[in-house]
C-alpha cells in the first residue's frame, strides 16, 4: 500500500498523526488523542524509504545519511492534505511520524479561541504568547490569528517557521514566510535581520532557547508586534519558563522588560468532546494589565491563576473556567480533569 492511501485512511478516521516504522508490519493512528492500528493497511519498508527519499532536499539527505531527526512540510496534492513530517531513527530503524494538517487554517471563532486574540491589532507594540503542550494545538491558533488579521489589516507579516505549516495567501496582509534551514539557520540571527525588513508582525513558530528569547524580547521592545508559540502547561508557566531561562544575574531585569511588552498569553489543551472521535481546545487567557505586570515584576508568577479568576471583565479567564462552559454548553461531557489545574 503506497502512503497516499496510508494518508486517505487517516483522514477518513480523522486522525491527527500517522506512525511509521521500518520494522514493523502494523500502522498507528492517533485519534482523539488515542493511539490505535489502522486496520487493513500496511507498507513496506523498502517504499516508506522511497517516497521519502523522493521528497528530500539536499540539506535533509545529509541529516537523513547521516542518521539525525528532521522535519519538513508536504502536501500531498491528491487529497488537498498538508502534512508535517519528522524523520528519525530508533533502535528498529527509519521510523516517520506525519502529523494531519488542515488544508487551511480555520477561524478563530471555529476554534472557539479567546476573544483576546481577535483584539490584538498587528500594528500593536509587545509580545503574545500562545502556548501549550506538545500536540496541543499551538500552531493551528497562531496560524487562525495570522489569518484573521490577513482578512482584516494591511500589515506586513514576516514569520519564521520549522517547517512552514500553514502558507498564508496576501489578502489585506503582506506574507513573507521563513523555514528554518531553508531561508535561515539561526533564530536569533533571522530575528536580527527581521528589524531591517519593515515587518508590523514578526512570527516566531517556537521560542526555542536563551538567544531566540533575547532578540524575540528586543524586537517587541523595539516597537513591533512580536508573536511567538511556548511549550508550557498553563499561562503563569509561561512566564516563568521565559524567565528561567537566563541566570540568576539577569532575572531581575528580563522581568522588568517582559513586564513591559508582553501584551498577553493564549494557554490551551485539547480535551475530548462527547463524540469520542473528536477534540476541542479549551483555553485560558492572561492579559497583562497593571497588576499582572507587578505580578511579573514581583517574582508573583504562583498568584497570576487567581488573578485570572477575578478579572474576567477584562477578558481574562483559567482552564477551570472555560472547561466549565465546555460543559454548561454540553460539547464535553466527562468530568474536569485535574490535569487542567496544573
């Protein structure tokens, strides 16, 4: 069976991920969060390495040869599928995870995300976080965001992306999107060149370490809208692993600067809905007023969830919160998961 049918399969049983491994006869699926064999379909070691070799670069045949992890996009054109694939290698041999992309990124409003992120101009000044899980969701809304102001606003948009998930068409906005490895090879050195290219909005698919952090802070400082993805369990972590990354001599000082422009943090999770086959993604908001950025100032980051709770007028809300109207509007039906106040 080639993977076209292998990717068909999957989508017909809407599955998020696809697992291949040389060694093994069976295929798993990931659906709902749950990983199962996807029945009746089966390939062959020999054509898994073929096809993926048809897709390589020269860059990637090096990592490839050479036995090292790697990602990069494919759309397969006959099922209208985009895919992000990671290659690697275990003690059975080639083993390939593809992730299941929508072919377009969807509204924010179908993802039910917060109505904070639709307020954000791009032609605001700061930093926006949205953070999560590995698997949890993070791209789809920063790419639904980068669409929503694409329908709304005549900015320029300069991303940088590992690889690039969702390609975004010039409708009111300017696109030009970045792939590491392919157009840079640093983050902090793309961000640096990024200042000189006249962006409104600068994407950072993931804030990966010290240096990335660094130039991802000067440029929201520096007067742009700097957007960015974090893994993280909640919001209030967010912040604190943004922190904890430089040392002890210099916290004190990046809490002053994040305390300056950092406009907000979009937390989500994906939970179960009552059709078992199904996911949602249920959110919380930080918002930095006043007192959220004493709070960071502070060294107060184990009072922000408290803080939430109290100011939903100005749009902030927990897990907690919104996982209770998920159930008040009957889309979930299991009980709260404890996970959700961690």
């Amino acid at each position: 069976m080639d993977l076209t049918a292998i990717l068909h399969a999957a989508s017909q049983q809407s599955a998020s991920d696809v697992h291949l491994d040389a060694a093994l006869s069976q295929i798993y699926i990931r659906t709902a969060g749950r990983l199962q064999v996807l029945k009746n379909q089966r390939i062959e070691p020999t054509a898994l390495q073929n096809w993926l070799l048809a897709q390589l670069d020269a860059a990637q045949r090096a990592l490839f040869d050479a036995g090292q992890q790697f990602d990069f996009a494919h759309f397969e054109t006959s099922l209208d599928l985009r895919t992000r694939v990671t290659v690697y290698f275990t003690q059975n041999g080639l083993t390939v995870a593809i992730r299941l992309l929508r072919s377009q990124a969807p509204s924010l409003a179908s993802l039910g995300a917060p109505k904070f992120l639709s307020e954000v101009s791009p032609f605001s000044h700061g930093l926006v976080l949205i953070t999560g899980p590995t698997g949890s969701g993070k791209s789809t809304t920063l790419a639904s965001y980068l669409e929503h102001i694409n329908q709304h606003y005549p900015a320029h948009i300069v991303t940088l992306e590992d690889p690039i998930e969702y390609p975004h068409a010039n409708h009111q906005c300017l696109f030009h999107q970045m792939q590491h490895g392919v157009h840079f090879d640093n983050y902090a050195d793309a961000l640096h060149r990024n200042l000189r290219q006249d962006p409104d909005v600068i994407v950072v698919g993931e804030l990966r370490d010290l240096a990335s952090i660094e130039m991802a802070l000067r440029a929201a400082e520096t007067g742009h809208l700097v957007v960015a993805t974090l893994h993280s369990s909640n919001a209030a972590s967010a912040i604190t692993r943004l922190i904890d990354v430089f040392d002890d001599a210099n916290k004190s000082f990046i809490r002053q600067v994040l305390a300056t422009v950092l406009l907000g943090v979009v937390a989500q999770r994906l939970v179960s809905t009552h059709d078992t086959a199904q996911r949602v993604a249920t959110f919380e908001t930080l918002i930095a007023n006043a007192a959220v950025k004493n709070m960071i100032k502070e060294s107060k980051e184990a009072q922000l969830p408290n803080l939430m709770q109290t100011h939903a007028k100005q749009g902030m809300f927990t897990f907690t919160q919104h996982y209770q109207k998920l159930l008040d509007t009957g889309l979930v039906v299991d009980s709260m998961p404890q996970w959700l106040g961690q």
